[in-house]
C-alpha cells in the first residue's frame, strides 16, 4: 500500500556545520535522500574560518520521519547538528492573527471622536435605530468562529485551547481569502444548551456565526436551534462547507465521465455531519440513489438508530433499494464513492467493483480512505482532502467567499439555494474547455474563487427573500447617511 509523500507539514530545518570542503554537501543531501527525505531549500547561514554552516529545509512525511531524517544528517562524518527547528511551529509562536485600527488616533481630536466623548453619540443613534449597527460598527464584516474542540480535523475531541490554532487559522483565511474579518470564540463546555446559550448572547457583535469542530450528532442540534433563535447566519463548515465543495467537485466531474446526477449510484462513507451535509446538498442537485455506510453498514430503514434522529433521518431518505450489506458489497456497480471515514478503508480490489469511469473522493485527513496511488483502472477522477495531490477538496474554496456575499447583503440565513449556488459558482471558476481528470477543483489560491461565490451567493439570497439590502454598488450612499445631515437653512 501506498503511503505519504514527504510534505510540507512536517518539514524541519537542520542548521548543520562541517568542513567547507569538496564534497561535504554532496554527501549531506545524500544522507536527506537515502533517509527519504525531499531537501526543498538549502540556505548558507555563514562562512567563517574554514567551516560552513547551512540551514536544510527537509519535508517529511511525519513527526518521526522528521526526527529520522536529521540522525541520517548527524551521523554524516563532520557534520555538527547546531539545531533543528520546525517551521510550522514557528509560522504559530504569539499566534496567526492580530486585531489593527482601521482609523489613527494621534491626536486629542482623534480621541475624541473614536472614544469618549463622540462615541456616545454613536451609541444612541444605534439606541435609537438598532439596524444602524451594521453600518456604525464592525458587526456588517464581522464573523465568529466557535468551536468547542470535540471533533478537531482528524485529531477527536482535543478540548477548547487545543483547537485554538485551527480556530485562528480559519480566521485567517476567512480574512486572506473573502476579506472578511473573523475572530476564534474557543469554549470551555461541551454542554449543548450552554454552547446555544452563548452564542446566542454573543450574537449582537457579529455578522455571522461560523461553528467549527463541532462533534456529531450535537453540531445538527446546535446549528438548527441558533438557525431558528438568531437573526444572523448560521453556518456549519464541517457540514456545509464541506458538502459545498464536494459538490463543486461532482459537477465538473459529471462533465468528464459524461453522467447525469439522476443516473448516479453514489456510495457515501461516514455519515456524521460532513457526510450527511454532503448528502443532503447532492440530493437537491438531482441524485437520488444515495447509500450511506457507518460501522455496522449500509443505514438502512431495518436497524434501529435509538435516539440518532440524524441517522434516522438518513436512512429514510437514502438508499432507495433499502440495501442492508457492508460497505464492499455496497461498491459493486457505484459510480462514485465519497469516503468521509477514516484512512485506507477500502481496497484497490473493492474499488475495482465500481462502475467503469467511477468517481472516487476519499477526504480523510491526514490519510485517505484509499491511496490515489492504489486505485484500480476503472476509477476515472480521484480527489481527496491533501494538498499534495490534484483535486484537493479543500473548505477555504467555499466559506470566506460565502460569508463574503452572505455579509454584503445582510442575509438573515444560508439556505440550500445558496449553498448551491456557491457550489457551481466554485465549478465555473475552471473554464469547461479544460476541465480535466486532475483539475476538477480550482486552487484556492486562485482569486476569482471567492468573488464568484460570493457574487452568487449575494445574488441567490437577494432572489430568494433572506437578503435584508441588495447588492452594494460603488455609488450607494446607504452606508454614508449616518454621517450626513441635510440640515434646513433660513
């Protein structure tokens, strides 16, 4: 079985010092190869009395690998290992975001104006006009992202302050990519009434509410009740975000493989809150034979879920021919299989039983359900979760977008038109004329992504009632009302 390629999330940099003789840097990237490392940067630090000191950046393919690595570079003859750090931690020392003023206060008059006794003025005209928030405040560009660290990535129920940097990593991409401004909100309960309780009190300050790592099945409670008990959006990446982007990816690929939604048999692995958001999304796309798999099998409308209202759910909506078998058996004649499990769960032989030009996104983290590496012929397009391999399904193509039209409108809601919407705006990004089997997904680096999805998703919440203004246009005056009197001279 195939395994990971050496990354960039696992990289180290060696500073190393041996001899400036011919040959000793030879020998040193050497040691990196051999050890299976991939040396991405060699840096001279000095030169100074004979000797030469280097910084190596190495990639890796895990923590071990790593530490491995620099023993091959140390038991080089003449090389002293001076230090090896680990840039991914340093990228995160103080953290990865910041708050900054938007207006100087230099002066007294600045300080007059931005604190006491001006912004009591403003105070009172929001007193006075509630709405006025959005346009004297930070609230209109403003989303929460909260989490309660009991479903991080792939790392489980790691707790409030563990998941903090993913938190403030998700806040800057929000504002990176959508220019939207986000802060990490990190709380220490796991209770679900009091994860409603305060977001529901934190709610006035923000736009929006991005909930994140939330564990299933308590993330469908808690993004349903906020949705029906606050008037801002809701928003569950690990669902919707996820289920946006699969959904993307589905739409180009049925461009390749020449298939229709109606036609599909699709076969989805894990059905916690990723899967059954992504199941929800394909089924108001058109596809209708949809069979979901957890660890006792296919949900059908046989077994007994106790109180699992979603599961329930699932299995009365899903898998019309009421199938009840294991996953492998499941495959035979699928063509798509939609892993949201966890790594190397099916096999290249259980693969092979798909349909002819099948459709495979295996989006475990940090591993796949299957190795692109290992799928048989008969699978046409393959996508996972890893930056390291074409068609990466990757949330950031969908939620700083999003929020970014959803924001620009003072939309009261995401609804199914919109995440829709957002998913086909993602696919257009990549003209039809070179759509291909590796590039079904567009980079996220890619700037027309975010304005695409938020343009249409603006658009659909204005055509479907959740929009509270239209578009803004460069000569609205809306925003400049507040501070213009028209005052009436004698």
């Amino acid at each position: 079985m195939a395994g990971p390629a050496p990354g960039v999330a696992y990289s180290i940099t060696v500073r190393a010092e041996y001899p400036n003789l011919p040959g000793m840097l030879g020998r040193i990237t050497s040691a990196i190869g051999n050890a299976g490392g991939d040396a991405s940067a060699i840096d001279v630090v000095s030169t100074a009395g004979g000797k030469m000191v280097r910084d190596f950046t190495i990639n890796a393919r895990s923590i071990e690998h790593g530490e491995a690595v620099a023993r091959a570079v140390a038991a080089v003859d003449n090389v002293s290992i001076r230090r090896v750090s680990d840039p991914t931690f340093l990228l995160h020392l103080g953290g990865k975001i910041e708050m900054r003023s938007k207006v100087p206060v230099t002066t007294r008059d600045d300080m007059s104006k931005a604190y006491t006794p001006g912004v009591g003025r403003v105070c009172m005209a929001i007193h006075a006009d509630p709405e006025a928030v959005w346009t004297l405040t930070g609230k209109g560009h403003t989303v929460a992202v909260v989490s309660d660290g009991s479903a991080v990535l792939g790392l489980g129920n790691i707790g409030a302050a563990a998941s903090l940097p993913v938190m403030e990593g998700k806040a800057l991409l929000f504002k990176e990519f959508g220019g939207v401004d986000a802060w990490p909100i990190v709380l220490d309960t796991q209770d679900t009434e009091e994860i409603i309780s305060i977001v529901k009190a934190i709610a006035p300050g923000f736009g929006g509410i991005n909930l994140e790592d939330i564990s299933a099945p308590r993330c469908f409670e808690i993004e349903e009740r906020l949705k029906k008990e606050i008037d801002i959006p809701v928003f569950h990446d690990d669902q919707h975000g996820t289920a946006v982007v699969v959904l993307a990816g589905l739409i180009n690929a049925l461009k390749i493989v020449k298939k229709r939604p109606e036609d599909l048999k699709v076969v989805v692995a894990g059905v916690g809150a990723s899967g059954t958001a992504c199941t929800k999304i394909m089924l108001s796309f058109g596809v209708t034979n949809i069979t979901g798999f957890d660890r006792q099998g296919a949900l059908s409308r046989d077994r007994d879920y106790g109180d699992n209202v979603m599961k329930r759910w699932y299995a009365d909506n899903t898998n019309p021919d009421n199938f009840s078998g294991t996953l492998a058996d499941g495959l035979k004649g699928a063509d798509v299989f939609l892993g949201l499990a966890g790594p190397r769960l099916v096999t290249t032989e259980q693969v092979a039983r798909m349909a002819n030009d099948a459709v495979v996104f295996a989006l475990s983290n940090p591993d796949p359900e299957i190795w692109p590496e290992d799928v048989p012929d008969n699978v046409r397009i393959m996508a996972t979760g890893r930056t390291d391999y074409p068609n990466q399904v990757n949330n950031s193509l969908c939620f700083p977008g999003l929020f970014a039209g959803v924001l620009d409108v003072r939309a009261r809601e995401i609804n199914d038109e919109m995440k829709i919407a957002a998913a086909m705006a993602i696919a257009a990004v990549i003209p039809e004329s070179v759509v291909s089997e590796d590039f079904i997904i567009p980079s996220v680096f890619d700037q027309n992504v975010a304005k695409n999805v938020a343009d249409a998703v603006a658009l659909k919440a204005q055509e479907t009632g959740v929009a509270r203004r239209r578009r803004r246009r460069p000569d609205d005056d809306d925003d400049t009302a507040y501070a213009t009197r028209r005052i009436a001279l004698p």
